[in-house]
C-alpha cells in the first residue's frame, strides 16, 4: 500500500495565512502578496489548495511562487498586470483592489493542473543576494582574527549563490555620504546601507578562500531553465530590484 503523504499542518490555518498577510505588508514589502493572504485566510477552499505542500515548506509561499513561475512562463491573463516586472510597453501596473482576489482564484482554478504538481514537489530556495553584504564583512573579520584561509561549508545553499559572496563587487553607503567599496570587478555590485559610525570590517579585496562545501538536499541547478525560472518565481512581486539582480 502507498502511503498518503501527510498534510502540511499550516496549510489550513487562516492564522497562518493572516500572519504572512501581516509580514508581507510590513514597510510595503509587497501589498499584493498581503491583499491575497488576507483573502485566502478567509476562503476553506483556497486553504485546502495547498496541503500537499513538502513538510516544512510554508505554503503561501508555495501557492505565490506557483502562479509567479506560470506567469513567468508567458500564460496570459489579467491578473499578470498585478506584476510590474511583467508589463509589456504601453502598459501600466493594475491597482489592487475588490476585483483582484477574485482574478487571483479565477487564475488558480484555470491553472490547477500545473499548481498542483508545483506546490507538490518544489521547495523554497536561496533567492537573495544581497545578504552576502553580511557575508562579506562577517568573512573578513574571521580571517583578519586569525590570519588563516577560510573553509567555508553552507547548509541549504541551493544553487550556491551566497557561496560565490566573493565574485561580486560591494558598495555600502553610509547616511553621511560616506562610501565602501570593494570586490573584484563584477557585473554584479551589491549596495547596502550602512549605520553607525564604525566601518563596517570590508577591506577593498576580500579574504582568500581555500574551500567551499554547500551541503543541499534540493540542489537547482542553474542549466535548467525551469530551476532558474523557479527562483525568480520564488521572489515576490513589486520589487523589480530583486529580480533584476537575481538575473
């Protein structure tokens, strides 16, 4: 006999659901993300979409991506000018509004027969960069402490892209207009705020690395069009910085 996979337990959780409305509407992150959350939290059989969702894997973030990644994929239909990075010329962004949920549903029920499978096997994967600002002042310290090589091993890096934290060029810019820079020459050059008033510890060539491990039960890999597709998938909508530097 086969056994039935388990529920994911917060699949049917309103409480859930109105918590990730919560957090994606913090500082705006992304109001249309917030705007669904709040409307699933409400719908039981929206809820029940997304029980086949892996164990550990939060479930709004699965059912978002799955759209994103057929929207990604060229699938025509309104709710696709809810996603500014989507837009043709011409086009202007749709305003979110008492019509917008109800597009959302009509999208799922169109596509369920490439959500289900989507929510089913995918998992959420590293899809932001920008934390290897952390990295590359954490790293330099370490190596300034001891005057040894750095043998770095990274738990669930995915498609190892913090692994590489040492091929991209940094910028961190202070308040006052102070400015760091660092890195080799990359055609990607990552930007962060700095606080305080101490430098941060990025010295302008970043210390050497004599190993790399990234231990990944869900490697993507970055031939596949449809990896790749996913982990833009996983990022969420209004940010177009995001994407364009994930690209």
């Amino acid at each position: 006999m086969t056994e039935t996979a388990p529920e994911n337990r917060l699949s049917r959780s309103p409480d859930y659901w109105r918590y990730f409305a919560g957090e994606a509407a913090k500082g705006g992150d992304c109001p249309l993300y917030a705007h669904l959350a709040e409307a699933i939290a409400a719908d039981p059989e929206m809820l029940a979409l997304t029980v086949t969702a892996r164990r550990g894997q939060p479930p709004a973030n699965m059912l978002f991506a799955a759209v994103h990644y057929i929207l990604l994929g060229g699938a025509e239909h309104r709710l696709r000018r809810f996603y500014s990075h989507l837009l043709r010329p011409g086009e202007t962004e749709a305003a979110i509004g008492p019509e917008t949920y109800g597009l959302f549903r009509d999208f799922v029920a169109a596509h369920r027969a490439e959500i289900d499978p989507l929510i089913a096997a995918r998992v959420t994967n590293t899809n932001e960069v920008r934390r290897a600002s952390y990295l590359r002042a954490g790293y330099a310290e370490i190596a300034r402490a001891t005057g040894r090589k750095l043998h770095i091993v990274e738990l669930g890096p995915s498609a190892g892209l913090n692994l590489n934290w040492d091929r991209y060029a940094y910028r961190y810019v202070h308040a006052g207009g102070r400015v760091l820079e660092g890195g080799p020459r990359s055609r990607l050059t990552i930007e962060s705020e700095w606080r305080g008033e101490v430098p941060p510890p990025v010295p302008a060539e970043p210390p050497a690395v004599a190993a790399r491990i990234g231990l990944e039960l869900n490697p993507v890999d970055l031939a596949s069009a449809e990896d790749r597709r996913w982990l833009v998938a996983l990022l969420w909508p209004g940010r177009p910085e995001r994407i364009a530097r994930m690209e």
